[in-house]
C-alpha cells in the first residue's frame, strides 16, 4: 500500500488542452495521484519554450522543457517542500532523474514510461529517416539509460514494453499501468444504427508519423475498393497532412470528439509504427464503436479482437473486415455492445486507481 507520509512531487506537463494520446495518459496520471496523495502531492508543470531554446537545451541533454533553470527550480522545490519521491512522467527526463539522485539520493523516484523510447525513435527514424530525428534519437538514448539508472521503480504501459525494457536495459518493471479513460459515454446520444445511411468510417490521431503513415495506407490501398462510405478523419495537424474530397473529410484539432464518435458506424485503425498503447483504441471502446485495426492499434489490449470489430494486417483483410460490418447490422451492433462491456470491465478511470493504490509505496 501507498505510504502516505510520502509527498510526491509530478515532475512534466500539465496539460490544459488535450491533444494527444500522450497529453492525455499525462493528465490520467496526475488526476489519478492527485486523488491518492491528496494535500501530499505536487506538481511541477514543464512547459515546452521556442524552438531555439529547446534546439539549445538539446545539445545539453535535456529534453521535453527541461533546462539548467528549471532543473534549479526543481531541486529547489524537492528542498522547500521536503519532497520525499518523484514521479517523472516521462523516461525522457533521465537527466534530470541522476541530478536528483545525486543530490537527493534518498528520494524514490518514480519513472513512467510512454513507451520504450529506445524502440520509439527506431521506428520514427525508420519512416523519417532525417538528421533532426537521428540527432534526437541520440538524446532520447541517453535520456532513457539515466532513467533506467537512476530510476528506483519502472511503470510501463504493457507486457511488450515490459519485455522491450528487459531486453534493452536488463531492467524489470514494477508493474504494469495500462491506458484508461474517464467514461463520458453517454447512451442517449448514440445515433439509432441502419443500413440506409452512408457508412461513416472515422480515424482519430493526431499528425505524427505513424498515423500519417497508416491514414495514408488506407487511403491509397482501401479507399478504392469501398462503396458508399464517408471517411472522417480528425486530429491536430491532420489538416496540413491531408485534404477533404468527395468520401474524405478532414478535420484539425477539435475540442470534443464526442460527436464523431456518435456518429461513426466504425473506427479504423491502421497503424503500423510506434510503441505503448493507442490511446485512440481505449476512447474508441468507451464511446462503444466497433473497431478494425492492425495488429500494432491492438497492442496491449486484452480482448477478443474478432468481437470488437477484427484485426487486419493486411489490404485484402482490412477490405473484408470492413465489408462485413458495413452488409451486418447485427455484428455491427454487437461488436459496438461488446466494446463497452471490455471497455468498462479494463479500461474506465478506476481501474488505475485501483492499480496505482495497491503498487506504489
């Protein structure tokens, strides 16, 4: 159980406005510590600067709005506020996690892991193969081996990040924290499903490299071959990356997904990249849609990948899995049904409360 004569100090990004998948595990994480530790819980909010700021602090290993100043104004708050554990958001942070560890080295910190970065970058690279990403990628590494050094408990997202961090760095994680949401489900608003209206297929993410890279897949190799349908897709940046047509709407950042999700009779995800867990997957079942993904949207996630909509790798099996729940109302119905049953049991706001009680000291 917790030890509650401890006060935590969260070390990253508060973030007001949602995103991405990854804002949004941070806000989980903070909503979920805040209500554990309650007075004993502090926040220590790293705000990203201007590009010429972040290049310089770059060259100097500090990432994600880390710097010389707010590292000094961090070891001054741990001192004021007799911090006695940090919790890190990010494996990104290790600088900072060895600063810490040598001045304090009787704090117990905390280390989060969004993915494993190490396999992260491998992948961005290997899709954008530039020199701004290879000279990242040098930093994210080093950033990741001081976390593994310095860190004293490893909290990844799922069983591959588990045995990826094993295999880099011969560390065992703690425990395991999966993706969850705060159920904003609401069943009246879920539009009456037919088969008369056009088949509106939706796909959320922001524009990073693997959604980039899948959305484009699908348009170029499953778009041809549908009929009657209507693709929406929407997320920060998606704007720049892709243009509306006659069956393709694109949207930006928008405030609330809600609608879309309402709305769409299936959601598409055709990821082939990256690592952790899709958050866009978990959000998909809390709003109960029937979902096609690809191996990699599935990963992490306990459930019966045939029930909820089907798994495709492949052209031909993304065509047929979506064919059949455009022609089968009732499979449509009962993949959307069995969504948020998964989604209530594993994935809702409560079961990291649960977890986080019962593993952290």
């Amino acid at each position: 159980m917790i030890n509650m004569m401890n006060h935590l100090l969260y070390i990253g990004e508060n973030p007001i406005k949602i995103k991405n998948g990854g804002d949004w595990i941070n806000k989980r994480n903070i909503l979920v510590l805040q209500q554990i530790y309650e007075a004993d819980f502090s926040i220590y909010d790293v705000k990203y600067e201007n590009k010429f700021v972040t290049f310089t602090n770059l060259l100097m290993n500090y990432m994600s709005g880390l710097s010389i100043t707010t590292t000094s104004l961090i070891l001054e708050k741990i001192k004021e506020d007799k911090i006695t554990a940090v919790f890190l958001a990010s494996s990104r942070y290790g600088k900072i996690a060895k600063i810490i560890k040598r001045k304090f080295p009787y704090i117990t910190i905390y280390i989060f892991f969004h993915n494993i970065e190490k396999h992260y970058i491998s992948e961005n690279c290997r899709v954008n193969p530039s020199w701004k990403n290879r000279m990242i990628s040098s930093v994210i590494a080093y950033n990741e081996r001081m976390s593994c050094l310095y860190g004293d408990y490893f909290i990844v997202l799922n069983q591959r990040d588990q045995l990826l961090l094993k295999s880099y760095y011969n560390i065992e994680s703690t425990f395991l924290l999966p993706t969850t949401f705060i159920d904003k489900y609401d069943p009246t608003k879920k539009r009456t499903i037919d088969i008369e209206h056009t088949f509106t297929i939706l796909f959320v993410g922001f524009a990073f490299f693997a959604n980039i890279e899948g959305v484009t897949w699908f348009i170029e190799n499953i778009c041809p071959a549908l009929r009657n349908y209507r693709l929406q897709i929407v997320g920060s940046g998606m704007d720049t990356k892709f243009t509306s047509s006659n069956n393709i709407e694109v949207h930006g950042f928008v405030d609330d997904l809600a609608d879309f999700y309402y709305n769409a009779d299936l959601v598409i995800l055709p990821i082939f990249s990256g690592g952790g867990m899709k958050t866009k997957t978990a959000e998909a079942l809390m709003y109960g849609c029937p979902i096609v993904g690809t191996k990699e949207a599935f990963e992490g996630y306990e459930l019966d990948y045939e029930r909820v909509g089907g798994v495709a790798n492949t052209k031909e099996e993304m065509i047929d899995r979506i064919e059949t729940l455009q022609m089968n109302l009732d499979k449509r119905i009962e993949a959307g049904k069995y969504a948020r049953t998964i989604f209530e049991q594993k994935y809702e706001f409560s079961r990291t409360v649960e977890i986080l009680k019962n593993r952290m000291l």
